[in-house]
C-alpha cells in the first residue's frame, strides 16, 4: 500500500512540474511585462498614495478656507519656498550646535 502511495505521489509532482514547465513556456512572453508591471507598481505605489494624499488635503484645505483655485495655484510656488524654508530652518536649529562647532573649527 505504501508503495502506491509513493508511486502516485511521485507521478502528481512529476505531472505538477511538467505542467509548471508547460504554462512557463506557454506564459513567456507575458512574463516579462508582468514583472516590469510588479516590479514598477510595488516601487512607485507608495509615490503616488503619498502624492494622491497630499492633493487630497490640499485640495479640502482650499474648500474650507473658501480660496479660489486660480489663486491657491497661483500661491503654491510662495507656499512651497515657505515649506521648505520651514523645514531647513527646523534641521539647523536641531543640529545648531553641531553646525556652530564646524563653522568656529575653521
């Protein structure tokens, strides 16, 4: 009894593999599409939520401010160079001891 087993066994895996290697060959030629397509989804998924996000909460912070578009638009340059301005600013008074100690080194 155990030898049938074994037998039927060892026959499905070797039907499983035989059939893998079929659909391999069959499937080729998507295969290389469908890995760019992984490959480029998994990387720039998280991009596009965070962009998607961002908009998102723009957009609704323009709503409730009652701010026309054309402006908003208009403002986003001013409001990006204050963004960044803001976040420069924070990182050298975190590490301000840090960039005096080089500035005085020298």
């Amino acid at each position: 009894q155990s030898t049938w087993d074994n037998t039927a066994a060892i026959i499905f895996i070797l039907l499983t593999a035989g059939i893998a290697v079929v659909l391999y060959f069959v499937l080729e030629i998507f295969l290389r599409p469908l890995l760019w397509a992984v490959l480029s989804g998994t990387a720039l998924y998280p991009i596009k939520f965070q962009l998607t996000t961002a908009t998102r909460e723009w957009l609704i912070r323009q709503r409730d401010t009652e701010t026309p578009l054309i402006v908003a638009c208009g403002m986003l340059p001013i409001e990006a160079a204050n963004f960044i301005s803001e976040l420069i600013f924070t990182q050298f008074i975190k590490k301000y001891k840090l960039y005096l100690s080089l500035i005085l080194s020298f």
